[in-house]
C-alpha cells in the first residue's frame, strides 16, 4: 500500500487551482489599418467597443503590440484563430 504524503487539506487545494489564463496579443504591421484592427477588434472579441479598440489599434501601432483579450485557453484560442484569419498578425498566445 502507497500511502500519499499530501494531507486531505492539500488535496483538496490542489484540485482547486483555477485553469491558468491565456493572453491574445496582436502585433503591428505595415499592412493593417487602424480602421481594419478597430473593426476586427469589436466583431470578433465579445463586448469590444470601439473607444476600446481604438485604444488597442494606437497602442499596438505605438508599441509594437497590445494583449486585446485575456482569459479562458479555449475561448483565447478561438479568439486568436478569427483575428489571425481577419488578417491581422498575431503573436503566440502565452500564459497570461
């Protein structure tokens, strides 16, 4: 018999760790327009309005890219398929 060294305590902590998040991050380039981002931004990722992505479209322009969407790997990665497949360059989705 294997008798484990974790208390019930620590079990039960371990099952309940929140699944990790994951950031989308869009990159700039020369071949988007901010009208493009901003349009993408607010069809694609749910409750983006347009100020929001306005914001996105400069900060991505102004320093190389900006994390638009974070949150649950499934949802990141649907998110980041639709971008990708709108045209826009998308950098690797990571851990948030």
């Amino acid at each position: 018999m294997v008798l484990s060294s974790a208390s019930p305590v620590q079990e039960r902590l371990r099952l309940r760790q929140p699944y990790p998040d994951f950031k989308v991050v869009v990159l700039d380039d020369d071949f988007n327009t901010f009208q493009h981002v901003v349009e993408s931004l607010v069809r694609i990722i749910p409750g983006m309005l347009a100020d929001k992505a306005w914001d996105l479209a400069h900060r991505i322009d102004g320093e190389g890219s900006a994390v638009v969407w974070c949150g649950p790997q499934e949802q990141a990665e649907l998110y980041h398929q639709q971008l990708g497949a709108a045209g826009l360059t998308m950098a690797p989705l990571e851990r948030a």
